[in-house]
C-alpha cells in the first residue's frame, strides 16, 4: 500500500527525523505535537490551558492537511509531564471533541522535547 507524507506550514515542521504524518490507504498517523507555534518554532507563552489548546490546534492543522479533521480521531495519546493535567486536558479536549470521543490515553512522562509539558500523537481514519 502507499504512503503519502502529510505536510504542513500550520503546524510546527518536524524537529527531527520523522514526518508531520503518514497517511496509509484511509489512515493517517500523526506524529507527536507539542505547544509550539508553528510560525516561530518556539513553545506557546501562557498557562497549561494554552499549551493544550495549541497542541490541539497543531493537530487539527496536520488532520486537516491529510484530508480530515479532529472528528476523524479514532486514537489519541497525550503525553504530560505531570499527570495533575489530567482534569485540565479533559476540560480543554471537551471544546474541541465532541462524543463519539476518540479511544485515548493518558501517560504521564518525565521530560518532553524542548521542554513542553504536553504532547499529543494521534491516528485518524478518514470517511472516503
């Protein structure tokens, strides 16, 4: 089966060696998003609040360039720093989703790159 890279300027370009998100017949995978601001490449300035809704809007951008969009997430992994965010991310995630949600996990981590203190990767499978 093919692979098509998925490639966007509205969300941050990858920082190492992987691909914003590959998409396989009618599945993407998107690779981990973390606050940064795709124009600057430097983390969101704001509180935890601002953080996840710009990993969220980085995912959307990346869904959206694959033909879809955060509706289209059957599968999603947040990655935090400190897992008392957890309430936070589900206030946050409830204005962007709305149910069916997508299956998900939550796994807390000691360090994220350059610092963040969220990540989130997602699978999404597009209605063709």
């Amino acid at each position: 089966m093919m692979r098509e890279i998925i490639k966007t300027d509205k969300a941050p370009e990858a920082i190492g060696t992987y691909s914003q998100a590959i998409k396989t017949g009618s599945t993407v995978y998107i690779s981990g998003q973390i606050p940064l601001i795709p124009e600057t490449m430097q983390l969101v300035n704001g509180d935890m609040s601002d953080q996840i809704k710009r990993v969220f809007n980085n995912l959307k951008a990346v869904a959206e360039a694959a033909g879809g969009s955060l509706e289209d997430i059957v599968k999603l992994n947040i990655f935090l720093t400190d897992l008392g965010h957890f309430s936070l991310v589900n206030e946050v995630m409830a204005t962007y989703f709305q149910e069916p949600y997508p299956a998900r996990a939550a796994i807390g981590v000691a360090s994220l790159p350059k610092g963040a203190a969220v990540e989130m990767d997602a699978v999404l499978e597009l209605h063709t």
